[in-house]
C-alpha cells in the first residue's frame, strides 16, 4: 500500500515540477522516500529538485547504499564533490544513461547530461539551422520546437518553463495533472474561510483598541491566515484548484468584514442603538485602520498559501 501512494506522490511531484513547483516536487518526493525509502529512482528524483549540494549528495549516497553499481549516482556524486571543492566543473562522461523516471524529472540541477545530448551527436558547426514553420501560424518561420512533443512553435506560441520552451497545448496538459481539485472546492473553501474569518474578525475586533490593536494586526494577522489556509487545505483533503486561492481569499474579506461589524453593531444594540444597527454593522469596519491591517495581512496570507 505504501508503494502505491509512493508512486502517486512521484507522479504528482513530476506534474509539479513541469509547471515550476519546485518546492512542491520536492515536499512530495520526501514524503514519497518515506514510504518507500529502497526505491533507487525515487531518490534519483529528489536528488534532481533538492537545492544545497549536501542534499543532493545524501540522496546518491542513498541510492549507492541501495544499488553500489548505479552509475548515474556514481557520476553525480563526483559532479557534487567536485563543485564543493571548488574545483572547474565539467560536464559529466556522455556515457551515463539517465534512468526515464529520473527523465521525467527534467530539472536543470541534476549533474547528468540529458539522454537526448547522449545519443544524438552534437550538429556539426557549419550545419544550415533548420527552417521550421509554426504548427498554429503556418505564415511564420521559427527555429523553436516544443521539447515534449517536438511541435514546431513561435515566439507567440512558447511558454518558458523551468525544463525549456513547451507549446500551451503540452503546459495546460501537465498543469490539469498538477491540479486535482473538483468544482465543490470552491464553495467549501469559501465557507470555511468565511466562518473561520468572522470568528477571528470578531475577537480581534473585541481585543484590539488603538495602538496595541495595530501590534495585534501586525503580529498574528499572518499567523491566523496561514492557520485558516491549512483548514482550508484540509476541508478540500488537499486537492489543489487554479483559482482556490482566489476563493478563500474572498471568503476571507467578507468574513472579515461580517465578524467584526457584527461585534460592533451588538455592542452599539447594548447601549441603546436601535436593532437596524445590525444590518449596516459590518461597514463600520472600514473606519478600524487597525481591524483593516488584520484582514489585509491575514487574507493576503491565505491568498498565499493556496495559490
């Protein structure tokens, strides 16, 4: 069972990887050594998105623990000793072939060359650049081809991506893999940022006066949008969405507003305000600079987090 969600969560860690999510490619992968910590490939893989070279050399010491014989750990194990030694980097041996799930995992910090550089001879200097024409733009030469499917492509049609120039068709295609969320995760994490919001927005709203409520603002406002982003996170069981981010932070500001007007408006109802006073209540927050503070720091912070 560990080895199924293992895969899963590669597979989800390449999709990510491919539309820029470095950070999310590799909380995915740690998590996916976790559960299968003797797979070789997995750690091929965290060994490509990991950032400093004593991760990226921990994870080929791994994989030779596993396999002694692995010869693309071997070559990138010396790539890494090499560059901490501060000694001239050179391009690793041409002879090393890149494992294809570690191929799918085309992120330019792993220290092997790409399979294609491998088998196909470098054009010789005097080679005529291929005249190609544009598959969506048949009138406009280019000299661009898309690196997953090979489509000839123009400036108008490439996407930069951290792995080289892609078509949309190619980048929309792995950004679906990347996002997993169901059209009824919007209106849950609106509610639950609303209500979450409308909570926090009243007690702030109680607890905050004058200067200290601006310190109040300053310090937790970001604490309390990062905790109401991760129930969010959970109420949609994880699933990411385009727009979620959108969603929540909206929810955010209207619960935001309804929260403390409604702590306003019952505290003018007590001393003697007439019951109306609830229904206009939650614009009253537009005069707190304090109450304002809070919610733009908390519901930028959800924006944030779920983007």
């Amino acid at each position: 069972m560990d080895r199924v969600k293992a895969t899963e969560l590669v597979r989800q860690a390449e999709a990510a990887a491919r539309v820029g999510e470095l950070a999310e490619a590799r909380r995915l992968l740690r998590k996916a050594t976790e559960l299968a910590p003797d797979n070789v490939e997995t750690w091929l893989d965290l060994a490509g998105v990991v950032e400093s070279p004593e991760e990226k050399r921990a994870c080929f010491q791994r994989v030779l623990a596993l396999d002694p014989d692995n010869g693309e750990a071997k070559v990138g194990l010396e790539w890494i000793e090499r560059m901490v030694g501060a000694a001239p980097v050179s391009d690793p041996p041409e002879t090393v072939v890149v494992s294809a799930p570690a191929q799918a995992m085309e992120v330019a910090e792993r220290p092997i060359r790409k399979p294609e550089a491998i088998l196909s001879p470098p054009a010789p200097d005097h080679a005529e650049p291929e005249i190609l024409y544009c598959a969506n733009h048949p009138d406009t030469e280019t000299l661009l081809r898309c690196n997953r499917c090979n489509k000839p492509i123009c400036l108008r049609c490439a996407v930069r991506t951290p792995v080289g120039y892609r078509c949309r068709e190619c980048v929309s295609g792995q950004r679906a893999l990347y996002y997993t969320g169901v059209v009824g995760d919007y209106p849950i994490a609106a509610v639950v940022s609303l209500v979450l919001f409308g909570v926090a927005g009243f007690l702030f709203s109680v607890l905050g006066r004058g200067f200290f409520g601006f310190w109040i603002a300053i310090l937790l406002g970001p604490a309390v949008g990062g905790g109401i982003a991760e129930a969010v996170r959970s109420a949609v069981r994880r699933r990411r969405s385009r727009y979620l981010g959108l969603i929540a932070m909206a929810g955010a500001i209207l619960g935001g507003a309804i929260g403390p007007g409604l702590a306003l408006g019952i505290a003018a109802v007590v001393q003697g305000a007439p019951l109306t006073t609830l229904i206009v209540a939650p614009l009253a927050f537009v005069f707190r600079l304090d109450l304002v503070l809070f919610i733009g720091l908390s519901a930028a912070t959800v924006y944030a987090r779920l983007r």
